[in-house]
C-alpha cells in the first residue's frame, strides 16, 4: 500500500509542478495581465490555431478519416470535462442517481462494444482470413483484457466505491482513483479510433458517442470529490477534463495504426473490445452493485443498451 501511495503522490506532484510552472512563466504573467476580454480572445486563437496546425498536418499525412477519427476522440475526451461541470454548483450527489448514471454508461458501452467493436470486428476479420474471424477477434479481446490486468497490477489504484464519501477518504485515495480513470481513457480512446479507421464511419460515429457518455459520470466522479476535499471548483473541473484527454492518445494511434496496417484492424476491434469490456465488469458494475443498490442501474443499463443498440440501428 505504501507503494501504491507514493504513487499517487507523485501523480499529483507531477501535476502541480506542470501548473507551477505555467503560472510562474512570462507568457502567462503577460496573458493574465490582458483584459478578461482580450485574454479569451488570445486563448480561443491560439487554441485555433493549433488545431489547424495539428488537423492540417494529420490530414496531409493520412488523411481524412485519421483527422475525423482523432476528431471524434478529442470530443469523446472532453465529455469527461463537461460531466464534471456540475462540481461548480454540487458537493454531492444522490448515491441513487450516481449509480444510474453509472448504470446507463456500462450499458451504452455494452452495446457499442458488441454492434461497433465485435460484430464489425468479426466482418473484418472473415474477409482477410475466411471463417477465421472469430478466433482473430477472440484473440484480440483477450490480449486487451490482459493489457488493462497488467497495467492495473503495476500501476495499483482504488475503485469508484473507495471514492463515494469524500468524507471518509484522504487526498491520495482520490488522486490513485484519478490515476485509474486516466488508464482506462487510453483503450477507450483506442477503440474509437480503430472504428474510424476501419472505414465504416457510422461504427466510428457510435462508439465515439458511447465513450462520450460514459465519460460524464467518470468526470463527475473525479471532481466531486477534489471539490470536496477542498480543491478549486474550476481546478477540479480542469483536472477531471486532464484525464479525459488522455483519450485523444489512444485515438490518433488506434487510427493511424488500422489505417497503415489494415490486416491487424480485427486483431485491434478485439483488443479495444476488451479492454472496455474489462473495465466494465471491474470498474463499473461492481459500483453500481455495492451497499444492495442496483435496481436502479440495472434498469439504466438496460435503457443505456437499448439507446445505443436503436442509435446503431437508426444509422444502418
């Protein structure tokens, strides 16, 4: 345990000294100078601009559905930001509609993992290996359950249910949660941009929403309890938007990856397949089981699944 502390300990630190170091810059002392006005229109341009930097270059060395893949995946990243916005105005929430929340998330996941990620995949992998892809898929699947295991034993972290209370838990608890969220962002990310990148935009599309609203109640759940703990309500929120951001990562290499090397596209449906599908059964549903409160989230799951199945089904 004392390993996995420090850990957390120098997550945190890591993090403060990067926003020390900003704040202590030149450039920042000079943007904070600026009037409120001005200083937003210097961020919004130079945040516009970057991105056409970064759209542009993508787009001249892969393509389009590299740049709408990575796209989708930094706005899947940021939900995590805009679910933890009602940390501005809340403390807490009710246990009941934090497990809904919850609930609905693994049962949107769900379905786009099985109608986005496993059946695709399955396709995919008959046509470069004729009636072999299920096995590829399989294969892939269990090579990214044992990906986010192992990446959990080295790097430990507590659940969603050892972050409830914010009452009843110190600080490094809270940022070895944190720690967790931003691991299981990557595959999430990955996913995304495999869908993309195997052409078929409309799995891409799906899935991309799928993470986008499971990502709300994870910001949730990492902010409330740094407000809490009495963090900075608009610093919570940038926190919780970080881990989200990690997503983008995973997307930009899940899509260029498929892109360049397409025989390896159902190997990599498995593999995002079950990474989410761990993190569901390890992450997720076991929160929205404990202290004997899961009526509530079996029905949002039930309702989250049957969301996304009919979104995948309205769109062909």
């Amino acid at each position: 345990m004392t390993t996995t502390l420090n850990l957390a300990d120098k997550f945190q630190n890591t993090l403060e000294s990067v926003i020390g170091q900003i704040k202590n810059s030149e450039q920042y002392a000079k943007l904070m100078a600026l009037p409120p006005l001005k200083r937003w229109l210097t961020l919004a341009g130079w945040f516009l601009l970057s991105q056409v930097l970064v759209f542009g270059l993508l787009y001249l060395l892969f393509g389009k559905i590299v740049v709408v893949g990575f796209l989708a995946s930094v706005l899947a990243g940021l939900a995590t930001g805009a679910g933890a916005l009602p940390a501005l105005y809340f403390v807490d929430i009710s246990k009941n509609l934090f497990n809904s929340m919850l609930g609905a998330a693994a049962g949107v996941m769900l379905a786009a993992t099985a109608f986005s990620l496993l059946v695709p995949g399955i396709t995919f992998g008959n046509n470069i290996w004729p009636d072999y892809g299920i096995y590829i898929v399989s294969a892939g699947m269990i090579v990214g359950a044992l990906f986010l295991h192992f990446a959990d034993k080295q790097l430990p972290h507590v659940h969603f249910d050892s972050v409830s209370d914010v009452h009843l838990n110190s600080l490094k608890k809270v940022w070895l949660f944190i720690i967790a969220i931003t691991i299981h962002n990557f595959p999430e990310g990955m996913s995304v941009g495999v869908s993309f990148g195997s052409g078929e935009m409309k799995n891409g599309l799906v899935l991309a929403i799928a993470i986008a609203l499971q990502n709300i109640p994870e910001g949730l759940a990492v902010a409330l309890p740094l407000v809490g703990l009495g963090y900075n309500k608009w610093k919570a929120v940038g926190i919780a938007t970080l881990t989200g951001l990690v997503e983008p990562i995973g997307g930009l290499l899940g899509v260029t990856m498929v892109t360049v090397f397409e025989p390896i596209l159902p190997i990599a449906m498995g593999f995002a397949a079950g990474a989410m599908l761990f993190v569901i059964s390890e992450e997720i549903i076991p929160e929205t089981h404990a202290g004997g409160r899961s009526r509530h989230a079996t029905f949002a799951l039930m309702i989250g699944f049957i969301i996304m199945m009919a979104l995948d089904n309205m769109l062909g």
